[in-house]
C-alpha cells in the first residue's frame, strides 16, 4: 500500500496531537486542611461538610495534580440557599456558612471541571456548653 505525501502527512499530525495530548497534567488529589469551628461544632473532611445553622466553618484546600503542581480550585454549593461557600483570606481558604437546615452538595473544581462532590449538612444549631 503505498500512501500519498498528503495522507502520510496527515497520519503523522494524528499521532503528534494524540502524544501532545497525553503529556497533560491531570487532577490527582485535594489535601484538606484542619477546619476551623466555632464553639458549636462544625467540620469538614473527606466524609463530608457539617457546619451548624448560622455558623461558620473555615478550612485550607489546595488540589494538586499529576505533576504535584497546585492547581486552580473553586467551590460551589449545589443549592446557596442552604450554605453558602466563600474565598476567604486566600485563593485556597474556603468559609462555609451554615444559611439554614438542609443538605445540599459541594462541588470542587480544578481546570474547570468537577473533581470532587461532597455532602454538606447544616444542622441545627447546639445550645450552648
């Protein structure tokens, strides 16, 4: 089979993008940090968010990728009317504010897209000790 100039051209541009495509650094893991809670309770690690209703929960998160280099993050509340998620202090401290009882997801994205979903519950809030 003999192929024409154009074809091997073409065949070899197909085989430089799949490799170049390869070569991508990909997500590979969030480190989550020590939250912060107020008296009342609140925390927030790989099994989930609890933070009790009109309280706040601070934490660090950085999200690394394959080349252990940090990536981009944001976070997002799947429903804001139930907690609410901020930038605080840094681009990788986040705030969550307990607005009112419920459970909704938190979605964490590196490079734009979902690499994480956690359950977040805002419980009544304690009495005091």
């Amino acid at each position: 089979m003999k192929l024409s100039s154009r074809s091997l051209a073409g065949l070899v541009l197909a085989v430089a993008l799949s490799s170049l495509a390869g070569c991508t650094a990909q997500y590979d893991h969030t480190d989550i940090g020590q939250a912060r809670a107020s008296v009342l309770g609140g925390r927030v690690d790989r099994q989930g968010i609890t933070v009790p209703e009109g309280m706040i929960v601070t934490v660090h998160m950085v999200s690394y990728n394959d080349d252990n280099n940090i990536m981009p993050m944001t976070l997002r509340a799947a429903d804001p009317t139930i907690l609410d998620v901020s930038n605080v202090v840094s681009d990788h401290d986040f705030a969550f504010i307990g607005l009112k009882q419920g459970t909704t997801d938190v979605e964490l994205r590196a490079d734009d897209r979902v690499v994480l979903v956690m359950q977040a519950v805002v419980g009544p809030q304690p009495s005091v000790p």
